[in-house]
C-alpha cells in the first residue's frame, strides 16, 4: 500500500491551489505545518482548515516533526459524518 504523500505548502495560496486541482480524486494528504512559535515561515493551522473546509475536507491526526514543525493529516470529510 503506498503511503499517502507528506506537502509542505508554504503559503495558504498554495494549499488552495492544491485543493482546487485534487481535493475531488484524492483520499488524503499529510500537511507540513509550522507551529505558531516558530521563527520558520510557512502554513499555520488555522489557514489550513479554513482552506480544507471550503472543499470539503477536515482536518484529523496530528504528529510532531520537531520543535518547528508537525504534521497534520487532512482528508474528505465522509458523508453524513457528524465532523465539519
């Protein structure tokens, strides 16, 4: 089973974009992201789900990379799921 790809985008231009051309055909994606703290530039997590909500996506499983960064999991939301 091939592992879903982790991207790194690293404004929320890009990340819609990437939505706008796949958000129909894929099932899921790992999202770099910078922590708030951090001096590194790049997508934060409020930019992030407010992009995915805007094709139907949501935001699941978070994990740490390092003191910069993490890795947040987003995918479709399921049909008559209860999650927004």
């Amino acid at each position: 089973m091939t592992q879903p790809p982790d991207l790194d985008f690293r404004t929320q231009t890009e990340w819609r974009s990437w939505l706008e051309d796949n958000h129909p055909q894929d099932k899921g994606i790992w999202v770099i992201m910078y922590k708030v703290g951090s001096s590194l530039e790049g997508l934060r997590y409020a930019d992030a789900v407010e992009e995915a909500i805007c094709y139907g996506w949501i935001d699941g499983k978070m994990q740490s990379i390092d003191s910069d960064r993490f890795r947040q999991w987003f995918s479709p939301r399921r049909r008559n799921s209860p999650w927004s």
